[in-house]
C-alpha cells in the first residue's frame, strides 16, 4: 500500500532525527490505516492500542496477520513501568500476558 511505504520512509527519517513523537504518531496512523482502511484490526486490539496511549505510550499499531493477537507499543525507557503497569490495569484482566521489553527476558 502506498500510504503505508510512505509512512515507512517517513519512520526512518523520524529515527535518524531521534524525533520519537513523530515516529509514534507514524505508528498510531498505521493501526488507524489497517483498522479503517483494510479492515485487519479487531476491537481488542483498538482497545489495547488505546489503552497504551493513556498510559503514557509514544505510539502503538497493531502487528501480525490483524484479526487478535500482537501489538508493538512504542515508549521512553524512563516511561517502561509506567505503560506496563497502565496497560495491565487498563486492558488485562485475570492473567497479565507476556511483555517482550528491551533488556528483558520475558517468564514463559
């Protein structure tokens, strides 16, 4: 998809300039792409892309297939815990799921 090269190109540029807000709004416009446009994402991953912006994330968008499963949450180091522990407050219910964090190994 054109639009979606494009906001790849524009991702790079954004990491080259280290300009995170940019590159999150990149991502956040990428789920809103796959959501409305090609019409991969599911409310629960609506839902979870929504709940880690309110809690403090830089961008999140849907990955994989669409239809349920991943998301790839984009934040500063110095936010970490906090989006952690908003999204398992906000969106997971019973057992919290498996996290995979930069210089973390996650408990399988």
């Amino acid at each position: 998809m054109v639009t979606e090269a494009f906001r790849v190109r524009h991702a790079v540029e954004a990491m080259r300039r280290d300009d995170a807000e940019s590159f999150g709004q990149l991502l956040l416009d990428s789920h809103a792409s796959l959501r409305d446009r090609l019409q991969i994402s599911c409310p629960a991953l609506d839902r979870l892309v929504e709940a880690a912006m309110a809690s403090g994330a830089v961008g999140a968008r849907l990955t994989g297939g669409g239809f349920g499963g991943c998301a790839v949450v984009f934040c500063r180091s110095a936010d970490l815990s906090r989006v952690h522990d908003g999204l398992v407050e906000r969106f997971y219910s019973g057992t919290p799921p498996t996290f995979f964090m930069p210089n973390r190994v996650p408990a399988l």
